[in-house]
C-alpha cells in the first residue's frame, strides 16, 4: 500500500512495463490528462465500457476509421447533428430500413441522381405535389398506366398529345368545350365547330350550317 500526501512526479527516461495479474482500479477526483507524443495502441480481450456522465468531445486531427467485426448500435436520447466539410460515402451491401416519427425535409443545392435496377413503390398516406420551376418528362420504355377517380390535366399555354393511335372509350359522356373552335381534321377533309357555326369540307366542297341555314360551296346536294 502506498499513500502520498502531496504531489508525485514520475519519470521514465525509457521503456515502462506494468502487468496486474488481477482487477485494476484507478479514481481521480479532479482532472486527468494525457499526452502520447506518438502511437497508442489499447488491446481488449473482453468488453469494453466507458460512462460519461457529462460531455464528451474527441477531436482528431486526420484520418478516423472505426472497424466492427459484428454490429453496430448508436442511440441517441436527444437531438443529433452530423457536419460534413466534403464529400461522404455510404456503401450498404444489405438492405437499409428507415423510419421518421416527425417530417423529413431535404435539402439539395445541386443536382440529384437516383439508380434503381429493379422496382419501385411508394405509399402515400396523403397528397402528392410535384413543383418545378422548369420542365418536366416522364419516360418509359415500355407502359405508362394512370389509375385514378378523376384524372385532370390543366395547362396555361398549349397541350399536345402524339401517338400513333388514340383510343378513347367513356361509359357516359363525352364533352368538348372551347370557347373558339374545335377542329376535326384527317387529311384534307376537315370539319369545324364553331359557336355560330359547323363547317365541313370534304373533296373541294364546302358545307357551312349557320343561322341561315345551310350552304354547299363547290358542289351540289343529292338525293339518293
């Protein structure tokens, strides 16, 4: 047993070797500091627990790497803050679940790329809106499929549509409502709605129905 009232200075001008065959205990009631000038190198054949009862802060001055050969926990009681002055790099060879209690707001400055070589779904509890400040395109190589109780397309300016073929099929009715014209057309032959007025021209005649009544232009009216 050693007992020392005052101060104790130790030093060693070469190398310093300590076995404890049993437990060992240390307790500082004040502050404790150490400083390795070089490596230090810490083996632990058991577990290994350390409890801080207040803050805890490690600074490190390059490169830190942290090597689990089974797994890892972190849990965190109250909020959590992660600084990243670079890039960051997230290799997962497994799954990755994720759950948020709250909201999840993401930010991103630049640009944002996902690849996803098989399926994917999203559950929507609520709305979905989709804003952007510029143009919008949806591919597919193959089916684009829309199921919906309603389905409503509102454009400022134009809407165009280009297909091959359109097939439309209602199980009531179907309305066209403009407040200028309405257009049929396959090749030369033409037919126009108007507010006033149906034209329709088919093989250099011209038939126009109006308030007066109606007028074949470039040809005759048969009866057969």
């Amino acid at each position: 047993r050693e007992s020392i009232n005052n101060n104790f200075s130790q030093t060693i001008h070469n190398n310093k070797d300590s076995k404890v065959q049993g437990s060992y205990s240390e307790s500082i009631t004040k502050a404790h500091t150490q400083t390795i000038g070089l490596a230090k190198n810490v083996t632990i054949g058991g577990e290994y627990l350390t409890n801080v009862a207040l803050s805890k802060d490690t600074i490190v001055g390059l490169s830190n790497s942290l090597n689990v050969g089974a797994s890892h926990s972190l849990r965190v009681a109250k909020d959590s803050s992660e600084v990243v002055g670079g890039d960051k790099t997230i290799e997962i060879n497994n799954n990755l679940s994720s759950s948020v209690g709250g909201d999840l707001h993401t930010t991103i400055k630049g640009n944002s790329e996902i690849i996803i070589e098989g399926n994917k779904q999203e559950y929507i509890g609520g709305n979905l809106d989709i804003i952007s400040q510029s143009q919008g395109n949806i591919s597919t190589q193959k089916g684009l499929y829309t199921h919906s109780q309603t389905l409503s397309f509102q454009a400022q300016n134009s809407t165009s549509i280009e297909s091959d073929s359109i097939y439309m099929n209602a199980q009531s009715d179907i309305i066209h409502t403009t407040s200028n014209q309405i257009l049929h057309q396959v090749g030369d032959t033409q037919i126009i709605t108007k507010g006033d007025s149906v034209i329709i021209k088919a093989g250099g005649v011209e038939v126009v129905i109006d308030s007066n009544g109606l007028v074949v232009k470039g040809g005759e009216v048969k009866s057969e």
